[in-house]
C-alpha cells in the first residue's frame, strides 16, 4: 500500500480542512483552546495505521497505545461525549457514542465509513446521514459497516460484492442503506464478518430469538448448505437451529460465525478451526461452565466463562495465535462428535472482564483494569513497543493521566490493531 | 517460515487497480498474485505491508497461455 500514501493523505486531508464542521484536526493541533473542550483522553490505540484506522491521524503503525485527542469530538451534550461501543474491522472503525451517533474513521474506500465518498479518513468522523437516527448497536467487518437503531431498523454500507449488504444485489454503498427485509422486524444486533452477515432479530410474543444470514456462504458462515453454483446470498436468510433459544449476543469474524445464548452455552458455526471441517449448521460448543462473553479471531476464538479464560484454534498458525506451552484441556461435556479442544489461556492472576480477539493477536481487561495482549505483533498491535508475537498474555501500558477511576474500560481489536475506551 | 493459510482461487478476487487476485491479509492489507504468476506457476500471494504469505490453490490450465489465435487460424495460401 506504500505508493498510495501520499495520496491518500492528501485527499484525506483535503477533505478534512474543506468541511467546516469537523474541527477535530484542529483541535489536536491547537491544544491551548481549554475552554472549547476538555482534556480528558477517553481512548488509546495501537498497531497498523496503513488505512489510518488508529483514528489518531496517522499512517504509521504504531508500537504503544496513542491517545485519540478531542475523542469524541465537542459538543453541547455531555450523553454526546460518552463512548458506548466500538467496532473494529479490517482497517476501519465505529464509534457508538452515548447519544446514539456514529463516527467513523479508516479505510473507506468501499464505502464502508458511509460518508458518502470513497476516501479513507484519518480522524473520527461523524456519519451525517445517520443523524436522525438514534443508533444503538455497530458492528465493523472487513470492508462493511452495519448499524442498528433504536427502532430496530438495519443500515449498511461498504462491500456489497458478496451480498453482505443484504438487499437483493452485490451493490457496494458509500452511504448506509436501509436493509428492506428487516423493515417489518426489530433488529438487535449486527455482526459482520469478513464476506458475511449476521442480524439477531427479537421475536414479539415468542421466547426464541431469530439469526439471520447474508452475504458469503463459502465456509458454512451464514448456516446453511451452498448449493453447487449459489455461494453466496445477496438476501437475509434465516438460520435454523435457535427456535427455542433466547440469544444475547452474535459475533462474527473472518469466515466463523457465533451466537451465545442467555443460558451461557455458545454456538459457532463457519470455517473450520485447526484440523476441523466447515461446519454449516451451528454446532454447540463445549464448555466447562457457563460462558459469558466470546471473541473470535480468524483462526482462533477466546471463551470467557464465570471463572476462566479459554482459547481454541490457534495451533494452526504457530506463532501467530496459539501458545504451545498451553496445556490442551480435554473435555467430557461435548455434545457433538467434533469436539473441539479448549486451552487454558495461561499467566493470568487476575479476574479477567473483557475480551476481545483481531484477526491474529487477541487482548484483555482484568477486574483491576490491566490490559493484556498477546498474539501475532508484527504491526505493534499487542501495543508492547516491539514487533514481537506473544504466546502468554503480556501487560500493556497506558497513561491514565486524566482518567476519572471510576470509568469502565472497553477493549476492541479490528484485523491487525486494537482500541481501548473508557466506556458507560 | 511456513505460509500463513492455504487459498482456493475461487476465494479470491481479481482487483482491477492492482490487476491483481486478492484475498484478506490479517494486517489489513491484502495478498497478491498476477495471472502473470499464476501463468508461470507460482503459487505464493505475498501482502506488501507484511511478512505474511498465503499459499494459492488452483489449476495451473486455467491460467496456462491461450492457444495462439495465428496459429490455429488457417494461413491464407500463397497463390501465384
């Protein structure tokens, strides 16, 4: 991508300085306006800026967390400079503040920031055309964006090529399109992968919630059997399997597809993980105890139940994800014949709270409010000020000068980089 | 160093500006090949913005050269 930089910064920038109402640049440069807005830094990043997903201005990866200044931008309302959700895909982000607004920011030549261009943006960027809705839930894939609003409408925009978008074509959009098909239903959550979709829609008068899929149907990702030629469906499809299953979050990333039910069992679905077959329909996945938050990688998925950190996948790429000194943790409790081997994440000695997992590294907060890494760090994306990978979980510093104690961290890792926010 | 992932050529997309196949690298760009390599025999996609490197699976027929047009034309036959 090193020919393109030059470019790029110029017509980012270009854009950036031509429109009055985004100040954030100028903001960061005149750092003595106190009075035009506070100082308190409420989000850090690190790894690959090719695309300038680090929010932060820069193209240069970047080997320690940098604060995200002026983030997000001024205004009257303090709901407005609450953070309560980010997403990270393969080179771009989603803020979800606490007001119900989207910014955007990183790679956007798909269409996948929805500022109706197709340019990248290195600074956080309010999404104009969502400003009469209020957005309750974002979910970032490799070059497509979905956003939920408070009235379980869907809008999408980005890579359309393999019918992600989910309205009947292969159209990419530079601006988020309503998906029609959901107009009639309440959608609660968006998960988007690499090619694919996922939508978890809340059925009135029944205790069963409903998945749907779109777009890439390649790996078993969107569950359900390709026929010869179809490998793909440009149109919501739902999966079956979860009729009597009150589900409460979906995920999506790479190829894999996920959904973790109220009862804390997980279900996955898509791409196989190391040594196994695509799975088409959503196989349950084994687990010791109750689980209570997921995050999935390309290659590998982390399982946090009440008391434990566990991975799987991993071992395939060496290095990059999997630790061989972990002990694989054989289990007893497998419904299905592919079992899948769950390990132990090791060096942990604190509680951990949020988990989150980018294409190839993978990071966590504790009850403290350490955060770890480890992983694949070519990029700096483990944030340790190396390019090393990391097999153990590693601790990370950052500089909470400014930070009220009480706030909660969130963590979010996009393909190759990683978020920390102090979220409501 | 072995290569990162194993790719059918089916899971790739021809990338007009590159004029290029490509598919997702985890660094957020993306691996390469030309029908050029592909015509050649090679198999390895490499991404610019890393050390990363995919191993492409397809049928070196699909890309081998097309039969000369010339040759399969018949000549047009000298007459005196």
């Amino acid at each position: 991508m090193q020919p393109s930089l030059q470019r790029r910064r110029f017509i980012s920038g270009g854009k950036l300085s031509m429109e009055g109402d985004f100040l954030e640049e100028k903001a960061a440069v005149a750092m003595g306006e106190e009075d035009r807005y506070d100082e308190e830094v409420r989000a850090w990043s690190w790894g690959a800026a090719s695309d300038g997903q680090l929010g932060t201005g820069t193209l240069e990866d970047q080997l320690f967390p940098q604060p995200l200044l002026n983030f997000p931008p001024l205004s009257s309302a303090a709901a407005a400079r609450r953070i309560a959700q980010i997403a990270c895909g393969g080179a771009h982000s989603i803020a979800l503040t606490g007001d119900g607004r989207a910014l955007t920011w990183g790679r956007g030549t798909c269409g996948q920031l929805g500022h109706q261009e197709l340019s990248n943006c290195l600074l956080p960027k309010p999404v104009k055309f969502l400003e009469s809705f209020t957005i309750t839930y974002v979910s970032a894939g490799w070059n497509h964006s979905g956003f939920v609003t408070d009235t379980g409408q869907l809008f999408m925009c980005g890579d359309g090529s393999f019918g992600q978008l989910g309205n009947g074509d292969h159209q990419s959009h530079g601006s988020p399109v309503e998906v029609l098909f959901f107009s009639s239903k309440h959608v609660e959550q968006i998960a988007c992968g690499m090619r694919h979709s996922l939508a978890l829609v809340s059925d009135a008068g029944s205790s069963g919630s409903s998945i749907y899929g779109f777009g890439s149907g390649r790996h078993g990702q969107i569950g359900m059997f390709e026929s010869g030629t179809q490998r793909s469906h440009n149109f919501p499809k739902v999966i079956e399997g979860f009729e009597n299953c009150e589900v409460v979050s979906i995920y999506a990333n790479g190829d894999h597809s996920a959904a973790l039910s109220a009862d804390g069992r997980l279900y996955i679905w898509g791409r196989r993980f190391s040594g196994r077959s695509d799975d088409h329909t959503p196989q349950i996945s084994p687990s010791p105890s109750r689980i209570t938050q997921v995050a999935l990688g390309w290659n590998h998925a982390l399982v946090l139940t009440d008391n434990e950190l566990y991975m799987f996948g991993g071992y395939r790429h060496g290095m990059l994800s999997g630790s061989p000194q972990m002990s694989p943790m054989q289990q007893t409790l497998v419904p299905c014949a592919q079992a899948r081997t769950l390990e132990r994440v090791p060096c942990l000695d604190e509680n951990v709270v949020r988990i989150a997992a980018g294409a190839e590294h993978s990071a966590l907060i504790t009850e403290k409010g350490t955060i770890m890494t480890w992983g694949w760090g070519e990029h700096g994306q483990l944030g340790l000020g190396n390019t090393y990978d990391q097999t153990c979980p590693q601790r990370v510093n950052i500089d909470y000068k400014g930070s009220s104690a009480s706030a909660q961290l969130g963590i979010y890792c996009g393909s190759g980089f990683t978020i920390v926010a102090k979220v409501d | 160093m072995s290569a990162y992932d194993e790719v059918e050529i089916e899971d790739m997309e021809w990338n007009e500006e590159l004029q290029a196949f490509t598919y997702p690298c985890p660094c957020g760009d993306l691996f390469q090949i030309t029908r050029d390599d592909l015509r050649a025999g090679e198999e390895i996609a490499s991404c610019p913005s890393c050390s990363l490197f995919i191993t492409v699976i397809y049928n070196p027929e699909d890309f081998a050269d097309p039969p000369d047009p010339k040759k399969s034309q018949p000549q047009p036959v000298l007459v005196a």
